[in-house]
C-alpha cells in the first residue's frame, strides 16, 4: 500500500505547497503592487482559478496522511505523517475560514464601482496566506522525512 499511496501523497502535497510557494514568490507581491481597482480585478481572477484543485490536493494530503500515520511500518515514519496531516489540515482550515470567503466576496465586486466601505484586505489575506504557504511547505518537508525514514 505504502508504494501507492506515499507517491500519491507527495504528488497532492507538492502540487499545494508549489501553488502557495508560487504566491509567495510572485502572486502576493504582484497584488500588493497594484492599485486597489487593478488589485480587485487580479485577485478575483487569480482567487477563482484555484478551485477545486487547491481542495483537493489539501484534503488529499490529510487522508493521505492520516492514513499512512495508522499504517506505516515505523513509528517515527508515523509521527511524521501525523505531523503532515496536522499541518495540511490546518492550512485547509485558515483556507476555508480566512482565504475562501475573500476570495469569493472580491468576484463579486465591480473594480470600477467599488462600495464606499471598501476594506482592502490585501493585507490580512496575505498574512493568513503566507501562514497557509509555511504549513503546506512544513507538511511537505514532513512527508519527504517520513519517506526517508522508510526508504
């Protein structure tokens, strides 16, 4: 099971953390660089181009995860698939609670129209991003260490 499943896993998980690696690098700092009509209409293309790929790498990486944690022949091999799970959980969770719902109020706004109580949120979806791009990329590392211990 673990040669099916530990490819699977790094394929999910490396897939989310490249994606969130990639905001850091370019997405988040191009945001942040426009102005805010500009910065509406970029976010909310960029905000509806990552569902459901983003949902399912991360949701696959915890049972994935979960799964080879019960599993795995070695106990420090668990703890560190435990560890992964724990993390892509909870960047699914700051995801869904912080991320997602940004996401979907900036597609509905009009960039040439925006309402006069306008809160630009650049900067608080990029802190709870740049928290979601550092605990993917923990699970990642996670996941590789577990794969060394077992190989």
């Amino acid at each position: 099971m673990l040669v099916y499943l530990t490819p699977l896993l790094l394929l999910l998980n490396g897939l989310a953390a490249g994606v969130l690696f990639g905001t850091q690098l370019g997405g988040q700092p191009y945001l942040a660089s426009l102005p805010t009509d500009r910065y509406v209409h970029a976010h909310a293309f960029f905000g509806q181009r990552y569902d459901p790929a983003m949902p399912i790498c991360l949701v696959g990486t915890f049972a994935l995860d979960t799964v080879l944690a019960l599993t795995a022949s070695d106990a420090a091999a668990q703890a560190l698939f435990a560890v992964a799970a724990v993390l892509a959980v909870t960047t699914a969770v700051i995801s869904v609670v912080k991320n997602a719902p940004v996401n979907r109020w900036m597609r509905t706004l009009d960039p040439d129209h925006l309402p006069a109580d306008f809160q630009d949120p650049r900067k608080t979806w990029g802190a709870w991003n740049n928290r979601r791009s550092l605990l993917t990329i923990g699970a990642l590392v996670a996941n590789c260490l577990a794969l060394g211990v077992l190989l």
